[in-house]
C-alpha cells in the first residue's frame, strides 16, 4: 500500500468512527427520556415561549405515560447502536462495503419526509420538525465525504492493480 492508500483508509475510518459514536450517542440519549426533557427545561429559557411550552407539553406526555412505553425508546436506542455498528464494515473493506455508506445517506435523506409526513400526523410544530430534519442534514455530511474519499480510494486501488499487472 502506498501512502495516498494509507492516508485515505485513515480519513474514511475516522470519519466513520465519528459518524459512529455520533449515531449511537444521538440514540443513547432516548434512554434517559426523563431527565432529557427536565436537562432541556433547565437550560431553555422560558423567554422562548413556543420552545418551552412545546417541551413543557412534552414533559407533561411523558411523566404520564406508563413506564412500558419506555422499553420503545431503549429499541429505538438499540436500533442505532445496531445500525452504527453495521458501519463497521466500511473501516474493514471501504471499496466493498461502499453500499453501507450510500445506505446511509439515503437514510439521512428519508428523515427529511418522514419527519415532515410524521410530524404532521402527530401535531409536532413545523420547528420541530426542522430539528428532526438537522439530524439527516448534518448526518449526511461526513458520509458525503467518507464516499468521496471511497471512490478516491477505488482508483488508487485500481491503479495499484494495474502497475502491478504491468
């Protein structure tokens, strides 16, 4: 392997341990729903009418509800373990596993109509819903570089490839 390869394999797989821990941080954090929504009425200042009454209206939804609703959010946290973990495969085989990282992208794309769609339905603020939407935004970042360097990468392979054949 000559240095380009190296220093590319090195880019990808810290881009992608990133998105990784960002991924199933951002999922951790259903866990502890609770004290989420009483951390968040903490630090918003009550100045930010439509944001405080609409986490106020969410802290009220969840101190009410029975406790079984919560084993969803420890799925939904295991849920983006699991997929982090899926991304794995591209620190191992970049050129392979390209597909893992197009997977993603796309699923960082469907959040925008989904949050929209689902959004609607359940009555959740247009605002909010630009929150949700953030994450498919910022997420799609790194994996936008990480592809860009994989096909960087495929054609130094491939002229790897081909000098040694000749």
């Amino acid at each position: 392997m000559d240095y380009k390869t190296i220093a590319l394999r090195k880019q990808i797989s810290y881009l992608i341990w990133f998105f990784m821990v960002s991924l199933a941080i951002s999922g951790l954090t259903a866990i502890p729903a609770k004290t989420g929504i009483s951390f968040l009425l903490d630090i918003v200042p009550q100045s930010w009418t439509p944001v405080y009454a609409f986490l106020m209206y969410i802290r009220e939804a969840l101190f009410s509800c029975n406790e079984v609703l919560f084993y969803g959010y420890d799925w939904l946290a295991f849920a983006h373990i699991v997929i982090a973990v899926l991304f794995y495969g591209v620190i191992k085989d970049p050129v392979r596993n390209i597909w893992v990282v197009e997977f993603g992208m796309i699923a960082c794309m469907l959040i925008i109509p989904f949050a929209f769609a689902m959004g609607a339905v359940r009555g959740i603020p247009v605002w909010w819903r630009l929150v949700d939407c953030s994450f498919g935004v910022v997420g799609i970042i790194p994996l936008w570089f990480v592809h860009s360097k994989i096909r960087q990468l495929q054609k130094v392979v491939e002229m790897e490839r081909l000098n040694t054949i000749f």
